[in-house]
C-alpha cells in the first residue's frame, strides 16, 4: 500500500507542472517590470514606439501563460480555489512573481520528500 496521497498527481507530473511554473513565474515577473518601465515610458515620459505600443498584448500573452502554469499546478498539488487565485493576482503587483515562485517551489519540494 503506497503512502502518497491520492488527490495528488504523479511525482512526475507534479515535477513536471513546477518546472513548467518556474519558468512562467520568473519570465512574468520580468514581464511585469517591463511593463511598468513602459508604462512609465509611455505616459510620464510621453513616448510613441513600437515598444510602448506593443509591450502591453506581449505582456498579456504572457500573463496567460503564468496563469495557465499557476491552474495546472494548483490542481495537481490539490490546492484549494482561494490560494489558486491568491497567486494568480501575485501576477498583478511587481515582484511578487519572484517570492511566490520561491515558496512555491519550496512548499512542493518539501511535500514530495515527504511522500517518498
């Protein structure tokens, strides 16, 4: 009889989902600061570019990727709607992306050498 919960994914798929959300927290976190740099740019500065035109649907694009990443995870790790959520509005303030990425991978970590 296996130890390991069954509301969880597989180990693999689990590893799988936090790489993947790794990899999102960090290029969103980066994407948010350039964003305020080209909102900064745009209306302080009153700058026209391709760059302030356009950064705002990457940024988008992207902020999609990072919420995606935050939903598949959040099912596999069997977290409730609240803390889903939570970290999806992590993707709205500057900086944030980057600490939650470091507890999250920390908090996953644990969990699996706990059930192995």
């Amino acid at each position: 009889m296996s130890m390991y919960p069954t509301n969880l994914a597989k180990p693999l798929q689990l590893r799988k989902a936090l790489g993947i959300y790794r990899v999102m927290a960090i290029v969103a976190g980066i994407a948010l600061f350039i964003l305020v740099v080209e909102m900064i740019m745009k209306y302080g500065m009153s700058q026209k570019n391709f760059f302030t035109d356009n950064w705002s649907y990457i940024h988008g694009f992207i902020y999609m990727g990072y919420a995606a990443s935050i939903a598949n995870l959040g099912l596999k790790s069997a977290w409730g709607v609240k803390r889903i959520v939570l970290h999806l509005l992590s993707g709205f303030v500057p900086l944030v992306p980057f600490f939650a990425e470091r507890r999250v991978t920390a908090e996953t970590n644990a969990m699996l050498a706990r059930v192995y």
